[in-house]
C-alpha cells in the first residue's frame, strides 16, 4: 500500500494498493490528523482488484 501526497495536483491524498490474493479483506487506512478513515474490501474467491483512489483524502495544508 502506498499513500501519495498529492495535494499540488487534485488538493487530495492519494492510496494505491496491489495484491495478488483471493481471500477476504479490509484495508482500512486512516488519515491521522482528521480520523477520517477509507475502507476497501475485497470478497472471499475473488482476485484483489488493484485499489487507485484518487482521492481519498482532502486534507491538504
């Protein structure tokens, strides 16, 4: 997983995550100084979809 700080480019925090599994799970990733949280699930038997959320956190200085 890779948090990206991309506050010059969309005033956002960005998350990327790649896995290569099929078993359940929740990523959550948590911005520490506002507590807001962003969850992405990935279902039991199904292949993890690469995660690029562009804009996942607006918490730019």
């Amino acid at each position: 997983m890779q948090l990206v700080d991309k506050c010059t480019v969309n005033d956002h925090f960005w998350v990327f995550y790649g896995g290569t599994t099929n078993v359940e799970f929740t990523l959550t990733v948590t911005d520490t100084q506002t507590s807001q949280t962003k969850s992405y699930f990935n279902p039991l038997g199904m292949p993890a979809a690469a995660i690029t959320d562009t804009s996942a956190f607006a918490a730019c200085p």
